[in-house]
C-alpha cells in the first residue's frame, strides 16, 4: 500500500536498490487486501489500490495452513530466502530478528533495505 499512500514508485525503486527481481505476493496477503479494501478511509483506500497491483506480482502460496498472515509471511521468507517489503513495524521487526532482510520506507520519501 505503500505505492499509494506514499505516491512513490515501489517496483521501480526496489528495482533501483537491488537489481532485477520477481515480486510475489502471498494468497493470504492478497485475502486480507481484500478484507482492508471493503474499510472505509485512507486504508480501505489504499488497499483498493494496492490489489491494483496484484496482477505485476507472482501469487504464491504459503504453504502453512494456520497461523496469522504475518507468520506466513516469516515462515515462508525464511524457508525461501526471500526480502520482504512492508511498512508494519511489528513485522519488521520479527524478519530482522530472523535476519531477514527488510525493504521499507525511510522518510516517506524513498525505500531502503535494512538487515541484522
């Protein structure tokens, strides 16, 4: 959502930081997309937008039945050794504590990848 909410670039800026890559997206990413997208305000907004997107990204599959979508999200970049993309510190900060690496948004203004 940040692409929206942000006005800002993602597929061409996390290009310009790490070089050619295959964006993918969780199937359970995509169902709570859907789920923000029925809100009102900025993030039902925003989230409209976003699934927008989907269709540039490669829609995978967790492969774990239970757990929240964040869990899937850390269970399969850990198994993949995938980057991941968000603004959610919460979920920052469990894939750093994984090492991780994380792309996000620094200023508002561009994305930077932090890692531990």
């Amino acid at each position: 959502m940040i692409q929206f909410q942000f006005r800002i670039d993602v597929f061409g800026e996390v290009r310009n930081l790490i070089g050619a890559y295959e964006p993918l997206i969780l199937a359970d990413v995509i169902k709570e997309l859907r789920g923000l997208a029925r809100g009102m305000g900025r993030e039902g907004s925003a989230a409209r937008s976003a699934l927008s997107l989907v269709e540039r990204c490669t829609r995978v599959e967790s492969g774990i039945p239970e757990g929240s979508v964040d869990e899937k999200i850390v269970d399969y970049a850990r198994r993949k050794g995938c980057m991941v993309m968000t603004n959610d510190r919460a979920l920052r900060n469990t894939l750093l504590s994984y090492s991780i690496p994380v792309i996000t948004l620094k200023q508002r203004k561009k994305l930077e990848i932090l890692r531990r």
